[in-house]
C-alpha cells in the first residue's frame, strides 16, 4: 500500500477523533444534525430498517401513497445491505445511526488516501503531498453538507473516480477500470443520483477532450474511446432500468424549479465563506453567501494561484502561445482535467444559459433536471486544489533552480499557510456544530418530552389511521408545496421510527404531483370533495400533532374540529374525526346564512356582508375566458410578462384593520404554480414602495379540482395608498397561466354572493369568502 497515501487516511482520521471526538467514542450516540434534510435522511434510512418490510418502498410517508425509497434522500443502496445484515444481527439495526455517521466520517480519510494517489503521480514530495490531500479534504465543499444533507456528504466520491479515470487514460488496467467504475457510477446514484450526474459530466469531458486532443494529433484509439462510451451509457441505463423496476408512484414531476436558482457564483467559489478570512474580504464587499447550494470554495491559497496564471496566461494571448494557455502545465492528463472542471464550473454557474443559450435547455431537456447546478463546481474544487499544490510545486522548484531559495521557502511556506489555517478552521467550526444534537433514534438519549409523546402514540395508534403534524409539511413536488416546519418535521420523523405510524407529510425528491395535491387537499374545508378520500383504506379517525410553532388558518380550522387527548410542556395531540374531514356541512352553512340574512335576503341585495365596511370584488367577467372559476371570465397571463391585477389603484383601505386577499389559481398544468404573485403599496405624497406580501399558488391549502385559493393575509398602517396586484414575470418560462375571482375583504368580515336559487327561491349555493358552498344535488 502507498505509505503517502495510508499517512494522509491517517491524519485526517486523527484529525476526525480531534474535533468530531463524542462522535467518533460514541457513533450512536450522536446524530451529525437533527434540524431539516437531515432529520429526515436518518429517519428514512433507520426507518427502512427497522419498520419497513419492502425494499424498495419506504411507508411511513406520504400516506397513504408511500414513497418509493430510492427518492427519498435515504442512500438506498447502503440502507438496504445494513437492512439485509440487521436481520440477522440485531446490531445492526440498534447502532444504524453510529453506522451511517462513521460511514459519511471515515469518506473523509478516504478522500485524503485517493488526494494523495493522485497528487503522488505528479511527483510531488511526500511530506507536501501528505499536506496537501490533508488540507485539500478538510476544506472540501462536502465538509458543509455534514450539517444537513448527509448523503451528499461522501467526500471521497470525486476523488476515487478521478484516480481511476487518470489511471485509466494512462493505459492501466483499462478493462478492470472500466467494470470498476461503471459499477461505481451506478452504485453512487442509489447513493445520491447527483454523485452519477457529477461523475458522468466529467468523463464526458475528459473523453470529449481527450478524443480532440487525438483528432489533432492524428491519433485516434478505438478501444480507448470504447471504454469512455461504455462507463457512461451502461451506467445511465442500468440507473434507470433499476429505478423504472422500483418505481410505482407515476406523474412525477419532470420541470423542477430552481435552474436559475441554486447555481454556484463568482463568490461562492472564490471568496472565503466562513471565518477566518469572511470578515476580512468577503463581508467588506457586501456579499452574504447565503447561496448555499454553490459553495466550492477552493481557498484563499488557490485563488491566489489562479489570479498567477490568469496573468500569465494574458502574456501568452499577447505572444500567440496559445499552447500554454490551454495547457499551463507539462502534465497532458491533468491539463484536460483542469479545462474539464473549467467547463462543469462554467456550467454550475448556469453561464451558458444566463447570457442566452436558455434555448439550449428546449434542445437537450436532460439539461434542466439538475436544479442544483452548484453541486457541479465540487469537480472545479477538487480538480483546481490538486493543480495548484503542483503548480506551487513546479513554481518552488523553478525558484530553487535559479537559486532563490529563500523566496522558494517562503511562496511554499505562506501558501501551506493559509491553506492550512483556513481547512483546519472550517473543519472545526463544522464539527463543533455537528457533535451537539443526541441520538432520537437511541432510547438512552430520547429527550424526555420525546419519550413522553413516543409513550403515549404508542398506547393508542391502533386507533388513527395516521399522524397528521401541525404545522404541516409538504415538500418535494414543486407544485404543491408548504413552508418549512423544522420542529414539527423532526417530531413527527421520530414518532413515525419509533411508533411505526404512516405521516400524511412528505419530504422527498419529485413526489408524483397527483399524491401531493391530493395530500395537501385534505386541509380544504370539509364541503370541497377531496381525491384522497377514495385512496384511504378505512375510516378511522386522525391523530394530530401539534408543536409550538404557530399554526395556519386552516390548520386551526382542522384544530377546533378536533378534541385534544394528550399534551405535555412540547406537543399536544389531537383526535380528528374522519367525518369531520369528509362529511359535508353544506346544509348546515347554508341554512345558517339563511337564518343569519334573513331580512337582507328579501332585499334580493347582490353581496352581503357580516357587518357595514369596505371590500374589494373583480370577477374579471369582461375578459372572457375558457378557462375561468365562476361566472364567464378570467385572466390570462404568459409567465415572461408582469400581469397585473391591480395597477396604481387606490383603495380605501384602513389603516391598522387586517385585510386577507384571496384569488383562484388554475394549476392542472404541470409547473404552473410556479409562479409568484405581489402585493405593493405606494405613497404617492413621499413615494414611498412597500411590499406588503409575495405569494406563491403552490401553497394553496385550499384545493377544489385544478384550482387553489391563493390566500394571504396584510395589515396596512397608512391611507390613501395605491396597489398594485401582479404575478411577477419569470424570464426563464413563456408557460400560460389563468387565474380568477379577486377578493380583499377585512378579514374578520365575511362577503357571502348568492350564485344559485331553487325555483321556490331557496338558496342552492352562495360564494363565501371566494369559497363555493353548495347543498348536494339530490336536496
């Protein structure tokens, strides 16, 4: 064995009992993060283990769908080889959180061990090469995905396929290597699908690359490009024949949103994004990092190098040498390396497509599915640390050779520097965040109000059907969406491990629009008919879950019909009535509202109201439209355009009242909800602009067929203002969307229209609050 590369595994593992020390004495006792994705990632992957009698499906999500595994962010392939071994030995399901923290820890040394096999083939001295995999690995960008998305955390993916792709192209054992890592790129995407992604783009360039470089020489080897074909079309079809055979969950979306979204930046790769050089240089420019998915920030050392050799490449340009431009360095294979990071690095900051190749996503529709193009900028990282230790070496050298060698010592000794200062200070500022959260899936570390609540579901979740949390969370369909509920994700995550019950929540990858518009569809009121209703297996009641975390309207609409159970200083559990879902009240709203208005309706008055006060109707009736709620017209709108519902109007609103707007959403139409809609305000004594809201159809909790009540409540503290009511304009979408019905009314008010009479004059239905009652058709 390489003795660099084993002395490299080896400071890193010391590094690891160093800062990440209550973990690596108790791996089970200690969860790496217990707040969003995270919670999730351990509760999917223990859950499979310990409750889940398929292997492929993943239960208690989703309800009453389920979830196929492999989509739920739970590295499928691993969690299934320690399922198969836990039913044999029980070990292995009691410690399968210690297991999975040491697996995503121990990539760490590993990803120092194949640096340094690397970083020995360029010939570099052992005690810099031990340097540099050490320093290059704790810096890595997956240092970060420790504290929330564990799967992505492997930081020796990137590194293993590299070592194999250069030995490959050096003539090694092609054969082996090519079955190595075609088996590699499938076994990572039941890992992480982006890890097949991230690994398939770079050999797709290095074959590209290296096949140009051959036509220019002339030199062309059939078997070579033979095995670069093979690695990656055999991996892309065996990923999706396995998957297809997983698979029974259909309508999944195919446009995610966010391509123009979570793209790496300038910043995020050149400038530092934590202590302790972010106060001194980034923070004094203004910039937040907040652009999370795109950190691949490859150190202050290497960004020095590069700026080295974008000067030097500019006397180049200027000599006509443009040899040494696209090929800085005497070292063929890491030359093509480095132009192939260039090009996923290109790509990661959406560049082509941001300065007018978006046509190209139309064209190559593949393009599109990655909405995470930040995580293509690891290879620049990787790629980019590797050249500049060699090219530091090369620039030492080259000093000791004419002599200098007290400038030699100290270019190598301030770059080790602050390479190492900044590595080891992001490695430890991570660890002391990822070794504070207790084990939930570990009876002996349950806090005491979790063990209270997992105590009580227990005695009687044989009477619920399922666990509905409150505030609730759906997420992963983009079409259907919730705001994030961190305490009521993870307490529901734990209750559904330790108490085996199904969660109506979700969160996972592309979850089948149909399922998530049904699940969200069942906080509409009780008189909407609901699609889920015909998928539940029985009638019995269900078992809500309230944390301190504030509650919407609807959500309280669903907590007084229900009756509390149980409660302690944390949660409160409610019992909710399936027919209190289901059960239509039609007959009883109407005959309230007639018995309310009675002497209003004799005065066949068009809109009553609760009580005497301003609200504002457009029915939008004069631009007639297909496509419309109620009534005979509606608005149309192209997603690249602002539409305006409201333009500069002065409304006489209240200054201190409550208001609530309400507007009917069309959403049969895959991604149409994707789409934002602003409210403004604008003085026009001082000019002032306020945003008083912005708004997105996808979490309309309300759902009545292919259309959702965007609801949202605001409070003005001026008058004599003018609105502005727009969807806000997406360049990147020429998509139509419809919309209907406006209503701003004060929200302790209720504006009720009657829409249809009986011949003997009694009311068949009326709009209430921009919501449909109507009695049954055989009343």
């Amino acid at each position: 064995m390489n003795r660099t590369a084993l002395f490299s595994f080896l400071v890193v593992l010391v590094l690891l009992f160093v800062f990440f020390t209550p973990v690596m004495k108790n791996p089970n006792g200690i969860m790496l993060t217990s707040e969003g994705d995270g919670i999730k990632t351990y509760t999917v992957m223990c859950g499979h283990i310990r409750n889940d009698t398929s292997w492929t499906e993943y239960k208690n999500m989703n309800y009453p769908y389920g979830q196929t595994h492999v989509f739920t962010d739970g590295q499928t392939v691993i969690t299934n080889a320690v399922k198969f071994l836990a039913q044999s030995f029980p070990f292995f399901e009691r410690n399968s959180v210690g297991i999975f923290n040491m697996l995503w820890l121990l990539s760490f040394p590993c990803c120092a061990f194949f640096l340094a096999l690397i970083l020995n083939r360029l010939s570099l001295p052992s005690w810099l090469v031990v340097i540099a995999a050490s320093s290059i690995t704790l810096l890595c960008p997956q240092v970060y995905r420790l504290e929330g998305h564990l799967t992505l955390s492997y930081a020796c993916c990137f590194p293993l396929s590299w070592w194999l792709l250069i030995r490959y192209d050096a003539g090694e054992k092609r054969k082996l290597i090519t079955a190595i890592l075609i088996l590699l790129n499938t076994f990572w995407f039941f890992v992480h699908p982006y890890y097949t992604a991230i690994l398939l783009s770079f050999t797709f360039c290095i074959a590209f690359l290296s096949l140009a470089i051959g036509f220019s020489r002339k030199k062309i080897n059939k078997s070579h490009y033979l095995g670069f074909a093979l690695q990656l079309i055999v991996p892309l079809i065996l990923t999706q024949l396995i998957v297809s055979s997983m698979d029974t969950h259909p309508h999944r979306p195919t446009l995610p949103s966010g391509f123009f979204e979570h793209f790496a930046t300038f910043s995020t790769v050149f400038l530092p994004l934590k202590a302790p050089f972010y106060n001194f240089i980034t923070r004094p420019l203004g910039i937040s990092q907040d652009h999370w998915e795109g950190w691949a920030y490859i150190g202050l050392s290497g960004g020095l190098v590069l700026v080295f050799i974008l000067f030097r490449s500019v006397k180049f340009l200027f000599r006509k040498n443009y040899k040494h431009i696209l090929f800085p360095v005497n070292n063929k294979t890491l030359s093509i390396s480095v132009l192939s990071s260039l090009f996923l690095l290109a790509y990661s900051m959406a560049i082509p497509f941001r300065l007018g190749g978006e046509f190209l996503l139309d064209l190559i529709p593949p393009l599109r599915q990655f909405r995470s193009l930040g995580r293509f900028a690891w290879v620049f990282y990787f790629v980019c640390s590797v050249f500049g230790f060699y090219f530091l070496w090369l620039s030492a050298r080259w000093l000791r050779l004419k002599k200098r060698y007290i400038a030699s010592t100290l270019l190598l000794t301030l770059f080790i520097l602050i390479q190492l200062t900044e590595s080891v200070f992001q490695f430890k500022a991570i660890a002391l965040a990822c070794t504070k959260s207790p084990n939930y899936f570990n009876a002996s570390t349950l806090p005491q109000e979790y063990s209270e609540l997992i105590n009580q579901v227990n005695l009687i979740k044989q009477e619920y059907q399922c666990l509905v949390p409150i505030p609730f969370y759906l997420i992963g369909s983009d079409n259907f969406t919730t705001a994030d509920a961190h305490e009521s994700l993870k307490a529901s995550m734990v209750i559904s491990y330790w108490c085996n019950v199904p969660l109506l929540a979700s969160s996972a990858a592309r979850s089948p629009i149909a399922e998530a518009r049904n699940v969200l569809q069942f906080f509409s009121p009780e008189f909407i008919s609901k699609s889920i209703q015909q998928d539940l297996p029985d009638k019995k009641p269900f078992l809500l879950l309230k944390t301190l975390e504030d509650a919407d309207e609807q959500e309280n609409y669903w907590l007084s019909r229900s009756v509390k159970i149980w409660g302690n200083s944390v949660f409160i559990l409610y019992r909710l009535e399936y027919d209190s879902v289901f059960k239509s009240r039609a007959e009883y709203f109407l005959n309230e509202f007639e018995n309310k208005n009675i002497e209003t309706l004799k005065q066949k008055t068009e809109w009553i109201t609760s009580e005497p006060g301003y609200f504002y109707s457009n029915g939008f009736d004069s631009v007639e439209q297909s496509m419309h709620r109620y009534g005979q017209g509606g608005i149309r709108g192209t997603k690249n355009y602002d539409t305006k519902l409201l333009e500069n109007e002065l409304l006489p609103l209240i200054p201190g009242t409550e208001y609530e707007l309400s507007l009917w959403f069309y959403t049969a139409q895959e991604a149409s909800t994707q789409i934002d809609l602003v409210l403004t305000s604008e003085d026009t004594s001082n000019h002032s602009f306020q945003i008083l809201f912005t708004s997105t159809p996808a979490k309309a909790k309300i759902i009545d067929g292919d259309w959702s009540l965007i609801r949202q409540r605001f409070t003005i503290h001026e008058k004599d203002l003018k609105y502005t009511l727009l969807f806000k304009r997406d360049p990147h979408s020429k998509q139509q969307f419809f919309a209907d019905e406006l209503l701003i009314r004060p929200s302790h008010m209720d504006v009720s229209f009657i829409e249809n009479r009986s011949v003997e004059g009694s009311i068949l239905s009326i709009i209430k609050n921009n919501l449909r009652i109507k009695r049954s058709a055989d009343k």
